[in-house]
C-alpha cells in the first residue's frame, strides 16, 4: 500500500516527554478523505494513553482525538466531502458496520470494539493507528465530520471529544426546558456540559468543590452554583434535580448526589475515577434513582452536536499552544491549572 510520511508530535516510552516523531499515512483510498490538520485538542486520556496509565499503550503513541482541519484530498467514492472542506474527527476512525450497535449509529459500541482515532489496530498499514498531533490523518469518509466555518475553529477541536461525551447523555436523557439539571465539576467536560444543558434550555446547577469557579460557572450559564462541601447549601437541593451529570474524574461521595435526584431521577457518570464508588442501596431504592454512565457518542449524533454547537454559537473555553508547550501542558493538566482545555496549533509542528 503507498504511504505519506509525515511529522508527528508523541513518544516513545511512559517516561520520555513527547517529541516530533516521523509517521505514515496511508494514501487515501476510494472512501477516504485526508485532512491536513489545524487544531487538536489535549484530552485527558492523552496522557493517561501516553503514559501508559491504562496499561495496553502500543508504542511510539501519538495521541489526540479532538481534530479539525481541511480536506486535501478525497478517493473516488467520496460522497460528502470535497478539496476545501473543513472536516473533523474525534474518538473513532472506524467499526465493524455490522453489528447491532453499528447499525443503529451508536458506533462508540460496537461488538467488535470500534478503531479509536489512536493506539488501535490500524487495519491497512499493520500496527497501530496515529492520532491528530501530526500534520494530516487519513480516514473513511463515514467517521469523518463537518465542521461549520461559522465558529472558531480551534474551539470547536474539544467538541469532538468533551462536547460529544456530554451532550450525547444530556440528550439521552431528555435534558430540556422545565428541568433542574445538576453538572459536577467544572474542568473540559464539565465546562462543556454546562453550556450544552443551559443551550438545550434546562434550569442549569452547578456543583464544586471550589469557590474560586463561583463567577466562573456562572460566566459559562449556570443559573445556580453550589458549594459541594457544604451540607447546608446541599440540603437546599435534596429531592429536586431531574438529572445530573457527574464529571469529576477524583474520588467522590455518589450518594450526596445520589440524594439530590427526584423521584426516577439518573445520574450519569461521564468522568472516570479509577477506584470503585460505593453507592447506599436506599440512595437508590427510595426514589426509584438510577446510577448511569455514558461514553462519547456515534456519528451520527456528534454531527448533531457540532451543527447544534454551530446553530447556538458554542465553542470549548480553551488556552492556543505550541507542540513546544504540550509536556507542560500536560504538567498543568495534572494540576487542573487550564481554563478548560488545551488545543494544539499543529501549525507549529514542523
Ligand atoms: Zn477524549
Ligand atoms: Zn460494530
């Protein structure tokens, strides 16, 4: 099969720092599109990927899954897109069609597991696949989305990734106007989840364990923020959210939220703490409440989300960088020291 080699930004080892690495790219095939990259946005699971923190990490990795750019090229099948274009990609690349789940556009489920953007089998060069801190990414046409020239297009990155994870349960759970919706924490998905609910037209609380995001929340469209650690300004809400939506990747108390939900009230996880989280059966019991997760979403409701984001003006709250700056930045992520989200200027890799 031909190839393109081309500058890449990953690593080696757990240890080493991310540096610029030589990949390639498959030649676009009769349903590809290559996109020369512009944005990318720094996940979380970058670095846990990066540093092998999962365990399972293939090297060298090159992380990202958060990608905007422009059409270079198409193969001749190529329907929906053309040279020009502005185009995205987030978690996956490809599915096995197939199954169940793929059929019914809920490809971030597929039996078979789908092909994330990197560090998974690349079925046509051998290995694995490369993400979005390189210069350009090949990918089949039904994985690749359209991006609005409408919004900044280094904000929209994120959307690809926190924006898909939070609003897919939002919408999967009937967030909407007449409902009290509670977020937990405030950092890339929470920030997202937030604006997403508010635009969707729901009564928005934000909960946190810092005072210092008060203004802040509010900033993004928060109608009320709660200081989570104090049980008075809890107690104010017991028995009232219709939803909530919990973000916080750190250890927790589930049941102090739990307590928040009316009557056949959810609350979704979408953050990943690493520890179990125990839960008290009554939390549940006495309200009919239940305890849910949720993982990004297909591709056919990221499209939604992006025109959605497009059509109410939404883009992530994010700091521009340089390849130069993505070892630091993940230093600062660690610390939570970004409001909300680093996005790469691929322009800077050379
Ligand atoms: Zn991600
Ligand atoms: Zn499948």
């Amino acid at each position: 099969m031909q190839t393109k080699n081309i500058k890449a930004f990953g690593t080696e080892a757990a240890e080493a720092p991310l540096q610029t690495l030589d990949i390639q790219r498959r030649a676009v095939l009769a349903h590809d599109v290559e996109i020369e990259i512009l944005y990318c946005g720094i996940c979380h699971s970058d670095l846990h990927s990066a540093r092998n923190e999962w365990h399972g990490t293939i090297y060298p990795i090159v992380p990202g899954h958060e990608i905007v750019g422009r059409v270079t090229k198409v193969g001749d099948h190529v329907k929906h897109f053309k040279v020009g274009d502005l185009a995205g990609v987030g978690c996956m690349v490809d599915s096995c069609r197939e199954c169940e789940h793929c059929k019914n556009d809920l490809e971030q489920f597929c039996d078979q597991g789908s092909i994330l953007t990197f560090n998974s089998p690349d079925a046509h060069l051998g290995g694995q696949t490369f993400g979005g801190y390189s210069q350009s990414i090949v990918v089949d046409e039904n994985y690749v989305l359209h991006i609005s020239d409408k919004l900044d297009l280094a904000g929209v990155a994120p959307l690809l990734c926190a924006g898909i994870t939070t609003y897919s349960p939002l919408k999967h759970w009937n967030v909407g106007p007449g409902q009290k919706v509670g977020i937990v924490g405030i950092g890339g998905l929470g920030h997202m989840g937030i604006k997403l609910a508010k635009a969707m037209g729901a009564h928005v609380v934000v909960f946190t364990t810092s005072l210092s995001k008060t203004e802040d929340a509010k900033r993004l469209g928060a109608d009320e923020v709660v200081l989570s650690t104090d049980p008075e300004q809890m107690a104010k809400h017991a028995k009232s959210l219709n939803f909530i939506l919990d973000c916080v990747s750190a250890e927790h108390n589930i049941d102090a939220y739990l307590n928040l939900l009316k009557v056949d009230g959810t609350l979704t996880l979408v953050g990943a703490p690493m520890e179990p989280l125990p839960v008290t059966s009554f939390s549940l019991i006495l309200g009919r409440r239940s305890f849910a997760g949720s993982a990004i979403g297909g591709i056919a409701e990221t499209q939604e989300m992006l025109d959605f984001c497009a059509e109410h003006n939404i883009t992530a709250d994010i700091e521009l960088i340089g390849v130069d700056e993505v070892n630091n930045a993940y230093e600062r992520l660690l610390k939570g020291d970004i409001k909300y989200r680093f996005v790469i200027d691929m322009a800077s890799l050379k």
